[in-house]
C-alpha cells in the first residue's frame, strides 16, 4: 500500500525547508532586536483552556485527542447510546491540539506569573492545528509566528509592533499595508447601530468581509439576527471618506468609539516620528482590535 499524508499537512524537501527555515530566522531576529524573549508551549492543551475562547465555530475546528488507553471505559454511555457526539467527546477526550498561540499564551502566563518580569515581551514561532476544510493555500497543520505584551496598556507597544511587522516584511523584499484597527472603535460601531448585545456576531460577520465581501458580510449578519441596513451606513460611509474625522463625527453618540479613535490617533502620532517601509492603514473591517489582539504576522 502507498504512504500518504493525513489531509490538510504537508512534507517540505530540503530546498523548501531551507527557506522556511530562513523566513523564521529573519523573523525571529527581528523579534529579539525589539526585546521580545521566546518561549515555546506543548502542542497539546487541556480542552478546558481551549473550548470557549474562540467561539463556537472555532471549537468545532479543534482537534480533539482521545484519552490514553481505553477511552471508552469512562465514556458517557448514555450518549454513546443515542450518538450524540457533542455530548459525548467531553468523557472521551480531555485534551486538544493548539488552535493558536494566543489562548496557550495566556495559560502560560498565568500560570508563571510570578515567574515572569512585566511588562513581559513574548515571541513565539510553533505550529497550530485546525479541523478545517484543506484547500489551496490553507492546511490543517501551519506555523503562526506570535509576538505579543502583557503587563502594559502603554500604545508605545501598538506603534512598536508596527515597527515590526515594517521591518520583518521590508527584510522579506515583501511589500504590504499593514492595517489596524481597535476594539473600542467596533464596540462603538455596535453602539450607535444599536445591537451592543451582537458585538461577538458582528465582529465574526466582520472578520470573513476580505472573503467573502461586503454582500456575503450582509448575509452574515442577516444569519447572527442584525439588521445590516443601518450599520452598513456607518461602514459604506467611512470606506467611502476613509476619513477619521469624518468618522468621529458618525460615531459621536458613543464615548467607547470616540476613546478608541482617540487612541488610533495616538499610535498613528507615535509613528510619524518613525521611517516605515510600508504604508500604514486603519481598517475597519478588521474584527481584532488593539486591546483585544496584539498581532500575529
């Protein structure tokens, strides 16, 4: 019988692995100038740690791994029984393999607190794994390169990441817009369309609009119960203008976005003192905002 690979992973031939090996070195070097420290987590977590950070559809992408040995010996009969398989996997399985890097980040450092130095500067270059469907570029087994501060809510840290990511990708000879946004900015969004209580579905819509587009965005909200007429006005209106100023005045009713903008401003400030290879954006449409995801390139 011929030996294939699971779905979704990949082998690399050693020229391919070579220049693997050369992106995460640049990558990597890049991270130590600006002081971040590596750290390294197991590819398998507790699903108690995973299961409810991203979602419910990021955790029907999990990887699930079956308990050692018999794993049917404390298998919740009663499920087994009627095939429930959602009811079932919590006594079959109790760990899981990373989604990503961040939710284990944050175990991490709770866990070492009192071991670490704050405001800690974290890098971290590992694989991660997703039941998705594989297709053209996406698999089921990738790398995520992590660079993230705990400890600070100084901005200084927003602009220096841009730095980042300048400086990675102009040494790569790849040139990019790197694109920002803030989490106060989309609860704000949420705020003045009046659907606060839908900001997570309205973030998930958000996330998928470079996919499927500013229809198929509508049709997500339409799928999470929100009217997408009045918050589309807001949108259409700020892509048209790609103003910020303009922008704050749509968004005036809300404190939380005017906070947000504010401090968009403030990074943008910080790096006019700053010489980037690349242009420098605000977008919107990004569903991770500045205190609620620090970056991953």
């Amino acid at each position: 019988m011929k030996p294939s690979l699971p779905k979704g992973t990949r082998d690399f031939l050693p020229e391919a692995a070579t220049k693997r090996q050369y992106l995460f070195a640049t990558i990597a070097s890049v991270f130590r100038k600006y002081g971040f420290a590596p750290i390294e987590t197991p590819a398998l977590e507790n699903l108690s740690t995973l299961t409810g950070k991203y979602g419910e559809e990021g955790d029907r992408l999990l990887f699930r791994v079956l308990n050692n040995g018999d794993f049917l010996s404390g298998a919740d009969t009663d499920a087994l029984s009627r095939l429930d398989s959602q009811a079932l996997a919590p006594s079959i399985a109790k760990r899981g393999m990373r989604y990503d890097l961040t939710v284990p980040f944050a175990r991490f450092v709770v866990m070492h607190q009192n071991e670490l130095p704050f405001p800690f500067k974290r890098y971290q270059i590992q694989p991660v794994w997703r039941a998705d469907r594989p297709q053209k570029g996406r698999y089921q087994e990738f790398y995520q390169c992590d660079v993230d501060v705990v400890g600070s809510k100084s901005l200084l840290y927003e602009a220096e990441l841009v730095q980042i990511y300048d400086e990675v990708f102009a040494a790569l000879g790849m040139p990019v817009v790197i694109r920002l946004n803030h989490r106060k900015i989309l609860t704000g969004i949420a705020e003045v369309a009046g659907i606060s209580d839908k900001l997570t579905d309205m973030t998930k819509a958000l996330d998928k609009w470079d996919k499927i587009g500013e229809e198929g965005v509508r049709l997500e909200f339409k799928k999470y119960g929100i009217e997408p007429t009045s918050i589309f006005k807001l949108f259409m209106s700020y892509l048209q203008n790609h103003s910020i100023n303009d922008f704050r005045q749509l968004l005036s009713s809300s404190p939380t976005a005017l906070q947000g903008i504010d401090e968009i401003q403030q990074v943008f400030g910080f790096l006019k003192n700053v010489t980037l290879q690349n242009k420098v954006d605000l977008d919107i449409k990004l569903a991770r905002g500045l205190d609620y995801y620090t970056g991953c390139i």
